[in-house]
C-alpha cells in the first residue's frame, strides 16, 4: 500500500510557508529546502520511536506530496495527530 498526503507551499514576505493540513502541521522558514526539511524533521518525530524514512515530491503550483517505504508508519503519524487534535477541542 502506497500512502501519500498532501501539503502546500507558498511564499509569504521574504518566507516560505510550508503545511500538511491533515497534520496541522507548519513551517515558516528562509528558504523552502529549509521549510520541506523542518516539515521532514517533525514528521519523523512523530514517528519515534519508530524511525521511517520520508520522501517529498514537490509539484507545481504549490502543491506537494510526502510518502514514506513504511505506510503503516504515516497511518500512525495521522492516527496520533488526530488525537492530538480531539484532545486539545
């Protein structure tokens, strides 16, 4: 099984935003390689301890996809986030 999310990208003032809104996930940084490697970054905290690898593919219009070897690892990572985001409503 292949999974992939979904998440935009786009300039704002002299920053990159960078999201996965599934995730309520975010990061504003200098350069958009810096906001796709912060973004990578918490994923794979999320993840731990089970450490997976993540694999962007950036399209056009602002638009990219992450997706990882280990999909059970990104069911996990949603599954928490969801959590995360009914226990702070």
């Amino acid at each position: 099984m292949n999974i992939k999310l979904r998440g935009h990208y786009w300039r704002r003032g002299s920053s990159w935003v960078v999201e996965i809104p599934c995730l309520d996930l975010i990061s504003i940084s200098g350069s958009l390689p810096e906001g796709f490697t912060s973004l990578t970054n918490r994923i794979i905290n999320l993840a731990h301890p089970n450490e997976c690898e993540i694999n962007i593919e950036v399209g056009d219009s602002g638009i990219f996809h992450i997706s990882s070897s280990d999909s059970q690892a990104l069911i996990e990572i949603f599954d928490k986030c969801l959590h995360l985001r009914v226990a702070t409503r």
